[in-house]
C-alpha cells in the first residue's frame, strides 16, 4: 500500500504539470482504461457492468489510480462509460447511498440523499454522470454540513459504547472521500487523533495509520496540493461554444440548430443557464420546456427533467397558437 501510494503522489505531480484534463492527461487516462476494461473483460466476461469497485482489483486498476486526483475531471466527463464510475470512486474514496422511497400514493423512487431533487423510477437507471458532476461542483458546500452531522453522530455511538454502530457511522464519515480531508486534519489539529487512520484510509496509505498526531500535521502541509480536486469549472461550457450560444441567440440559423442542441445536452445545462446563453425563448410551455425558433416554422424544444438540466432536445413544426413566453426575465438572464 505504501508503495501504491508513493505512485499515486508521484504520477499526481506529473499529470498536475500537465493540467487536470488536459489532453495528454486523457490520453493517458484512455490508455489505461482500455486496458482495464480488456483486463476484466477477460477476468469475468459475464460480470455486469455496475458491480461494486472492489471485484474489479488488478495491475490495470491500479494503473488507473496511480493518475491520482488529477484524473478526476476526466472521470467526471466520461462517466457514462462502463465502470467509468468506479474509477471515480477508487481515486476520490467518494460513494453516494441511493435510497429507495415511496412517497404516499406512487411508485418507490431512488433518491439521493446528498441531492434531495434527484430522483429516479423504480425501473430508471440513475443518472451517474449527472451525480458524479453534481457532487464535483457542490461537494464544497455539501461537505462540511454532511461532515459536522456525521462525524456527531459517529462520536455520539463511541460515546454510548456502541462499536458496530460506530464503525457504521464511521464508515459514513469515510465515504464523503478526500474532500473530507481538510475537514479531518482540523479535527487532528483541535486532539481528535481517532482520525488519523481515516486521513490514511481516505489517501491508501500515505499517511502510516499509526502516525502521531503532530506528524500527521506535518504531512498535511507538505502533501496538502496532492490532496485535493481539481475545481470544477466555471463555466459548463467552453468560450466557443458560449460565443456559438450567443450568436445563435440573435440570428436563429437553421443550420446551427443541431449544434445547439448538442451544446445544451452534452454540457448538461439548467433551465437558467440555457436563457442566459441563448436569450429569452420564442416560447414556453406550463411543463417548463423552451422553445427557440430557427427559422421560421422550425423551432428547438428543450425539456428539463426535475433535476432541472436539458433531458431531450427535439425539433418541430412550430405551433403558431403556442402561447408567447410569459416569464418576466431578467436583465441577468437576458
């Protein structure tokens, strides 16, 4: 373990030198996943494609992981590939619960704790990519409320002497992954030194569990850069494709139709953000969905799921009865 980690730390300062999600850092990051994916093809070649990370242990997984955090944006954005959601979890030590609910009078639903307004049918796969991006983005609001609640919890089972509720809880704190850290290192830092073998579990090893407290400290500050995620960015999507937005928004040609709508799809953009990229809709229906003209008869219809990102992107005949949009936008989202 100690020598993965050592990897891990040095491939990490390579990949950073070459940018997070650069294009040398996908390149590597496709090597290696193409050599995973043969690997356990031919390890289990009946294995179903969602089986949980640990049954998927070998030299090209760790190959993987020794990318480090840096391999993170390129996970994010590749996500919907097979076990593609694994390798996010081996490198971030991250996991989301899915629960299944059935609220008064319909279906059970899946729903995620961490995002209250995601939701799937009982026969709907989730939508990993919209979670693992979700998380990217809010895990720096996210994490120190879910930190404070479990880590109480966590100490209040020690306190009534429970230990298998305790390492359950324990494990709950764990699996908020490395974004945990810093949050963990504070807690060393104010006597907790019951969690200086989480700080080892949650970086594989590079801090030795039985380290003293002030070594922990120390380790911390030399290591503190290889440690944490790349930021999300800004902006969904790149100046080009938002200078394309824009222009679209004054012009409605017919011909860059269909790049819109791949824009709005594959960058994964909010009702909110689609207006303010591309202006006010021609129209708006009472479920929500915009409709933007492209030439005359020819309008793009956007719908937005509950999760509130673009879900279908169709076109149609535009309805002349079809009520004006409405809404008072603002000057912001004009």
């Amino acid at each position: 373990m100690i020598l993965m980690s050592a990897l891990l730390i040095t491939s990490t300062v390579v990949l950073a030198a070459q940018g997070p999600g650069s294009d040398s850092s996908a390149r590597e990051f496709e090597v290696r996943y193409r050599e995973w994916r043969q690997e356990m093809e031919e390890a289990a070649p009946n294995t179903v494609m969602w089986t949980s990370p640990p049954d998927y242990a070998g030299p090209a997984r760790d190959r993987i992981a020794t990318m480090g955090l840096s391999a993170v944006p390129i996970a994010v954005e590749r996500a919907d590939e097979p076990w593609v959601t694994s390798v996010f979890e081996w490198i971030t030590r991250w996991h989301s619960h899915g629960e299944r609910r059935k609220p008064q009078g319909e279906d059970r639903l899946w729903v995620f704790p961490e995002f209250p307004d995601i939701s799937y049918g009982p026969y709907d796969p989730p939508d990993v990519r919209l979670i693992l991006w979700r998380w990217w983005e809010e895990a720096d609001v996210l994490v120190p409320r879910l930190f404070a609640e479990r880590y109480r919890l966590w100490k209040e089972s020690v306190a009534e002497g429970s230990p298998e509720q305790a390492a359950r809880r324990l494990q709950r704190l764990r699996e908020l992954g490395v974004w945990a850290l810093p949050l963990m290192i504070e807690k060393v830092r104010e006597g907790d030194g019951d969690l200086i073998a989480s700080v080892s579990y949650l970086t594989d090893g590079a801090l030795p569990a039985d380290a003293t407290p002030r070594e922990c400290l120390d380790w911390w500050e030399a290591n503190r850069e290889h440690w944490t995620v790349p930021p999300p960015p800004a902006e969904r999507i790149t100046p080009e494709e938002k200078a394309f937005l824009q222009e679209w928004r004054a012009q409605r040609p017919a011909a860059g139709a269909a790049r819109v709508a791949s824009v709005c799809m594959r960058r994964w953009l909010t009702r909110e953000q689609v207006i303010g990229y591309a202006g006010p809709p021609a129209a708006a229906t009472a479920d929500g969905t915009l409709e933007y003209e492209c030439t005359p008869g020819l309008r793009l219809a956007l719908e937005f799921g509950r999760n509130g990102y673009v879900v279908a992107a169709t076109f149609a005949q535009a309805d002349e009865a079809a009520p004006a949009a409405q809404e008072p936008w603002t000057d912001e989202e004009r």
